[in-house]
C-alpha cells in the first residue's frame, strides 16, 4: 500500500480580459479496489459561478464549471491524495479459453466489449509494424502477446513531449518514430484491436520518483496508457510508455473508448483568438 499526494496546476494567461466559457475537467481519480480516494481538493481562480458534478459514458467523474466574469488569468489547482496498491503483474491470470491467442471473448461479454475492439484507425501502417515481431500464422501464448506489443513500443519509440492538443494517429507515430504517452498508447490501442482484443484509453498520473528521470517517462504533466481486456483477469493495464504491466506507479482517473473522450481539462472563452498567450501544466505526484 502507498500513500500519493498529487498537486496538478493548469494556468491559461491572456492578454486582454476574456469571459471564459464553460470547462469541463477529469481530474478526479477514479475509487477502486486497487485505489482509493482519501481527499480531493480544487480551487479555481476566479470562483466559478456554478460548478456541477457528473458521471460521463464511461462512469468517470467530471466537473463542470461556468463563470459570469471577465479575467486575463484562468488557474486550476488540485490536490489529491490517493491509497495505492500495486497488483502483481505481470502475472495476471487469464481463463483456460483465452490462453492462447487467437480466441474468442465469451459471448456474454462480447455485445459490451464490442465498441473497444473496433478499429478506429484501420491503417495498413499497424500491420506492417506488427508484422516486424508478431506471426498471425502461428498460436501463441495470450500474456506473451501482449507484453511483447507492451515492450515493442517502449523500445521502439522515443518519448518526446509535445505541449500542444490532440493525439496523433498510429500510421504518423510509426512514421515519425516518436511521440507523447498519448501518442503510445493508441498505438498499443489500435495494435491491439487488430488482433482481435478489447482496449481502452486511460487518462491519469505516474509517479515518478526522479521527475523526468530514466525511470519512468511522461512526468511533470498528465499520463496516459491503455487497459486490454484479458478474461480472467478483466482491464489489465499496459503502459507502453514504460514498459509497465500492471498497475504499478499509475494512478487512474478516467478511461474512455478514445483519447478525445478523456481530455484530462478542455473549455472555452469569448474574446479575440489572440488573446489566447498560452497556457501552463504542473504535476507533481509524491508519496506519503
């Protein structure tokens, strides 16, 4: 069991006063029996006329935020603590049916998995990569599949971080070679949705223990990876940016069918398009 304090900070600065628009956040993990929520805490300057509470599609908790004033300094901060417990991955357990890849999800299940084995970007570019280490031919061990598609894009891609929105798609990753946690985990998404598996996008924080160290990349912001659904086991999370099967350092706080469906702080302001200076993320994930 561990103890994580998270502080995340967002600032969007503006040159001339601007209402801002409605903005919607996911930052509130989600409780679990491999985590629990022990405080949440947002502040938002300047107040917010109305703040609402809901649960979207996909069961997340999203805030709502309207405001009735003018500023030229927008500022979300929350504080977090979450109660963590590791899973022993990657030893999950997977059904006698599924051992072995391909097989069939069973048929109670398949109507509601069916949205998250989709392919969304059915591009000749996932299979050609796939190809490289992975044999359609031949059956092959369930686990061994996907921690060998979990790996292959740890070490074939090099993280760079990108400030500005959206994910690009996996024909561009593997063109270019690089990408963000986004980025990484539609690729694994989409890989395996080609193989016949159900995944799923996760939003959230990783800790890392030196920040934007070798241990763990995608600190200092925001995280991102994906859950496959493994029979026997349920969502298995695989983190591609680092390697990580389980668990282990990630703490979850939305998951979604896409990465436009768990865009962790979006919104809008009336005012001039130029107006708009930028804006600025911290995070900061600690123990205890």
């Amino acid at each position: 069991m561990t103890i994580f304090t998270i502080h995340h900070t967002t600032i969007y600065r503006y040159q001339n006063p601007v209402r801002p628009g409605q903005h919607q956040l996911l930052f509130r993990p989600r409780d679990s029996f491999d985590q629990r929520l022990l405080s949440y805490r947002l502040a938002v300057s300047p107040e917010a006329a109305e703040t609402r509470w809901i649960h979207d599609a996909f069961g997340n908790c999203v805030t709502l935020l309207d405001f009735d004033s003018k500023t030229t300094l927008l500022r979300f901060e929350t504080e977090i603590r979450v109660d963590h417990t590791p899973e022993k991955a990657p030893d999950f357990r997977i059904e006698d049916y599924a051992r072995t890849h391909p097989f069939d999800y069973d048929e109670e299940e398949l109507p509601d998995l069916l949205p998250y084995i989709r392919r969304h970007h059915a591009d000749a570019a996932i299979d050609a990569w796939l190809g490289r280490f992975v044999t359609r031919t031949a059956p092959i061990s369930t686990g061994k599949l996907l921690m060998t598609l979990n790996e292959a894009v740890a070490q074939s891609f090099s993280y760079k971080r990108r400030s500005s929105r959206g994910t690009r798609t996996p024909a561009e990753t593997i063109m270019r070679q690089e990408g963000t946690c986004r980025d990484f985990a539609l690729l694994m998404m989409e890989a395996a949705r080609s193989l016949g598996f159900a995944a799923r996008f996760v939003t959230g924080y990783v800790y890392v223990p030196d920040r934007d160290g070798p241990l763990r990349l995608g600190g200092g912001s925001t995280h991102a990876w994906c859950q496959i659904y493994v029979p026997g086991s349920g969502w298995v999370e695989f983190d591609p940016t680092n390697g990580i099967v389980g668990n282990r350092d990630l703490i979850r706080v939305g998951v979604s069918r896409t990465p436009a469906q768990a865009v962790p702080l979006s919104g809008s302001f009336w005012g001039d398009a130029e107006d708009e200076l930028g804006m600025e993320v911290s995070v900061n994930v600690k123990t205890g």
